[in-house]
C-alpha cells in the first residue's frame, strides 16, 4: 500500500512539474514578443500560437515514433500451459 502511495505521490509530483514548467515556458515567450514588438497583444498571440503549434508537433512526432522500432523491447509469445482439470471421484457409501 505504501508504494501505491508513493507512487501516486511522484506522478502528482511530475505532473506539477510539467504543468509549472509550460506555464514558465509561456511566459518567456509572450513577454519575449512583447519586449521585440513593443505590443503586448503580439505578445499573446505568439505565446498562444507557440502552445498550439509545439502540440501539434509533439503529437506528429509520438505518432511517427509509435511507428519505429528503435529501443523497443521484443515481446515474445509464450504458449501458456494448459491447466489440468482434476477429476472429481465420487464415492459412494455403503
């Protein structure tokens, strides 16, 4: 139980990581354009489109990684051995 625990821990961990770590990203960018044009709205729509467009890539490139073998562990098929039924004998009393 304590692993199911832990292990809930880590991935909530991670996934504010990740979550803090975008929203960083975002900022950068749209103050990034605002700083170079001079235009907070330029600034936005950048940051906006640079979102949009990195999701589309990331979900083009899992799609072509899906498709490639490199690193990939070989999953052999093992023929699963039959379990035998033991027959029930049923004795009869005198």
């Amino acid at each position: 139980m304590k692993k199911q625990k832990r292990w809930v821990k880590n991935r909530l961990r991670y996934v504010f990581k990740t979550f803090t770590y975008k929203t960083i990203s975002i900022a950068i960018t749209i103050l990034a354009g605002w700083l170079l044009t001079g235009s907070p709205a330029i600034g936005l729509s950048l940051g906006l489109v640079e979102v949009t467009v990195k999701l589309f890539i990331y979900y083009l490139h899992e799609e072509v990684w899906s498709k490639i073998d490199f690193g990939k562990q070989i999953k052999i098929k093992s023929k699963k051995k039959k379990k035998k039924k033991k027959k029930r004998v049923k004795v009869l009393k005198d």
